[in-house]
C-alpha cells in the first residue's frame, strides 16, 4: 500500500494560530503538529507520499527532517487546485513508476484520529475492498446531527465482510446539510460522516479520470516523471474536488464505503479543539466552562463569563461564544478585506535554516531574534533601505561582512552598513542565535537582494 497525504489550506477557522503560511497541520495544537501524526501513522501503512503546495515547501521538509522522514516522496504543487488534480498528477507519477497495480490510500494532512490501531484496521479492509476494482471511502459514524460535514448514504446490505467491519454501496454523497436534514439523516442510520478518506488501485483510479475527466486527464497524462513540467500543466488544468470530478459520477458497483469510528476528527474549529482537550489553566470567577488556548508560561483570569474560547498568540486576541466558533471566517474575511498581514503571516517564521521572531516593528527600528540551525547559514545577501546591528547571545560562527570573514561568539556585534553584502553562518553543532536590529526607512522582507544561497530562493 501506499499511503498519500494531502496537505494543503490554509486552515482559516482555527485562525488566529492557523494562518495561510503557517496552517493548521503544522501548528503545535495537540502536542505535536497534525502533519507529524499523520506522518507517522501513515509509515505503520507502507512508503508514504506528501502532495503539497510549493509554498509550504520549508514547512514540509522541516517536518519531515524532524521525524527522521526525508526518503518520503513530495510533489510540490506551484498552485493549488483542489483534490482532484492533485490525486490524477499524483496517479500519473505512480504509473510512470510502475505503480500501476498498487493500492493506494489518500489521507488529508490535519485530521486528527486518537484510536490508531483501529484505523489501520479499517485501512487494511479498505485496501482489501478496492483491489475489486472499486474506490473506498472512509465514513465516520455519525454521533450527533453536525452541519458541517458532507454525509455518505450507503445501502442496507453489505458488500464484504471482515470481522465486525463492513463495506457497503455508496447511494450518494450529499453536501453540508442544515440542522433538520442532519437529525433525519441520524434517525435513518444509513448515513456517515465525509472524512475526506479514499483507497482505490492506481489502473481504476485512472480509468476513472480517462471516463469522467477525460480533458483532465489527456493534461496530466502529459506529466514528467520528475514533475519539471507540473507548473505549465496546473496553469491549464480546471480546479475541483474529487468528490465532484469523480466520486459523484460513481455508481453503486463502483465505489463502496466502510463506516467506522476511530476517534476522527477533522479539528476543524475552536469547538471541536476545546472538546477534544483541557487546554490552559484558567482561574473562573463567577464563571465556568471557559477554555483558553493561549501562551505559554501567562496567567488567564475570567471574571463572570461563561462557555467563552479564548485564543491568544502573540499578535492577535479572540474571543468565541461557544458554538460560534464557525463564524470565525468572517473575522478572517474582514482581515482580508483590509489587507491585514494578520491573516498570513505570525510574528516568527521558519526558513530553511532555521527561526526568526519579530520582537518589535515601529517606523524607526525593527527587531527580531534570529535563530540558526547548526551548520547553516543564511543566504548572502544586502539591504538598500537598511542597515542592522547584530549581538550574538548564544553560539558561535562566523559572519561574512563584503567578503570578510569574521569570528562571533555570544558578546559579539558586527554592524551591517546600508548596502553591504553579508551572512551569519553557523559553523558548530550547536544552535546560534543573535538578535538584530534594523534601523532605516523600509524593513519589509522583500528589501533583500541574494547573491548566493544555499536553498536558491531569488
């Protein structure tokens, strides 16, 4: 088997901590990022994939070097096209690989599942289910009448039998219902939840793309095996979901669903992350049932509130009613509409080599605390609007200052001049870190000219 995870979005209802360049997945919610649970889940299942965007590249390879995965295969995205195009590019490349007889499993990025071993075993009966030359879709027994999922309704008799798991025909997939619809698909017990999980052999999934989507397909079929042309095929090729471009058409023969429950959650709002842990220490009073996801190491006090969410980041406060936590789109549409930095970016960012933190952003200085992996270095670059002054804190290196080397340790400060050429380079096993203070008229990201870089960024 192999396992694919789609990792994608931008996870906008658990903003303020998920954020378009820092979504969900990779955010430290349940003690360890949803990708790295997925991950590892998915290495029990074979030699996992990853489809992605091209814009998460930092984020994923920083994933997949802490969980000692680098042999995973990734297919970068150069922009998103929802699911269906990336499940037909991802087919196209296993084909090219001989894959053709393979059986594989697509599992979203950000879900969480607390029951692991009663997953892999639904997974396994799923892949003995679509080597009949049918694709299988996950269902989650429904626990109670949710609105913001899509429904599978299955027929009553069973197509196959393992133990107390059984696979059934798929009658229709049905959009996110209102409140009503969703108690009368309850009480009629032939429905699940959508957990956005198939299994289907590589040959039926692309005689699949060749009946339904056929233009789809004659694109992709045009794919190198090393993806150097993904970018000018994704620029012509239509954007949907594979619940439309395919799942939809499938009749009952065709595609089958095996309800279960693992303990799945998609986390896909406050709610649902507050009903799935404690959460920060909060003293109440005259209050109760309030939840806070906030910093570490501050004090939270509620005074005569009740069932409220809390999230704090270190840029941006919310606070939810309990049950309104869907409406967190429209504080994000708002923040759109403004042009606000607060929807894509945090106040730290991850690159290539390592961390920074902005600690402060006025109109005369910026500063940041900048954080170097061991044997790293930044790229060599200069400012036209800016100079910096450095104070190394802990570590050591070396910085190349107009191609000068220079020796730092924690006490040293260079000063970078308006214009000058220059690197921080960790040359020992240990992290380096500084702080950095930009003084000029301009201190946005983009003030950067490279002139050599170790991760060929422009």
């Amino acid at each position: 088997m192999i396992p694919v995870i789609l990792s994608g979005g931008s996870g906008t209802r658990l903003w303020p901590v998920s954020r378009q360049n820092m979504p969900k997945q990779f955010c430290d919610i349940f003690g360890q990022p949803l990708q790295t649970l997925t991950l590892q889940r998915s290495l029990k299942l074979g030699q996992p994939w990853i489809v992605t965007s091209k814009a998460l590249e930092t984020l994923t390879e920083l994933n997949l070097k802490q969980n000692q995965a680098q042999q995973v295969r990734v297919v970068y995205e150069p922009v998103g096209k929802n699911t269906a195009p990336a499940i037909a590019a991802l087919c196209k490349l296993l084909q090219s690989q001989g894959h053709n007889d393979e059986i594989v499993a697509i599992f979203p990025s950000d879900h969480l599942i607390k029951e692991e071993e009663a997953f892999l075993k639904v997974v396994h009966f799923a892949a003995e289910v679509a080597a009949e030359n049918r694709v299988v879709t996950l269902g989650i027994t429904p626990s109670y009448p949710e609105t913001g999922y899509g429904y599978i309704q299955t027929r009553a008799v069973g197509l196959k039998e393992n133990g107390t798991l059984k696979a059934y025909s798929v009658v229709k997939f049905h959009e996110k219902p209102d409140l009503q619809k969703a108690k009368e698909f309850i009480s009629q017990g032939s429905f699940s939840w959508n957990a956005g999980i198939f299994v289907f052999k590589v040959s039926h999934m692309i005689s699949l793309f060749e009946k339904h989507q056929p233009e789809m397909w004659k694109q992709i079929s045009n794919l190198k095996e090393d993806s150097s042309n993904l970018g000018e095929i994704y620029s012509k090729v239509q954007s949907i979901s594979i619940d439309y471009a395919i799942m939809e058409k499938l009749n009952g023969e065709e595609l089958a669903c095996i309800p279960a429950e693992f303990g799945w959650s998609d986390v896909g709002s406050w709610d649902a992350v507050s009903s799935l842990q404690k959460g920060k220490d909060v003293l109440n009073v005259l209050g109760q049932e309030n939840f806070v996801f906030g910093e570490q190491g501050k004090h939270y006090s509620m005074i005569g509130m009740e069932d409220v969410i809390v999230v704090d980041t270190k840029d941006a406060l919310m606070l939810i009613k309990k049950g309104l936590s869907q409406d967190v789109r429209h504080v994000v549409d708002a923040l759109n509409q403004q042009k606000s930095a607060l929807v894509k970016d945090h106040v730290f960012e991850y690159r290539p080599w390592g961390y920074f933190e902005i600690l402060k952003d006025t109109e005369t200085f910026k500063s940041k605390v900048i954080r170097v992996n061991p044997q790293s270095q930044l790229s060599y670059q200069s400012h036209a609007k800016r100079e910096e002054h450095w104070t190394i804190t802990k570590g050591s290196g070396e910085v190349v200052l107009n191609d000068e080397v220079i020796p730092v340790s924690a006490g040293t400060h260079i000063h970078i001049p308006l214009g000058a050429k220059h690197r921080m380079r960790n040359t020992s096993n240990e992290m380096l870190e500084f702080v950095e203070v930009q003084l000029g008229t301009y201190f946005g990201e983009d003030d950067i000219v490279r002139y050599q870089d170790d991760y060929k960024r422009n």
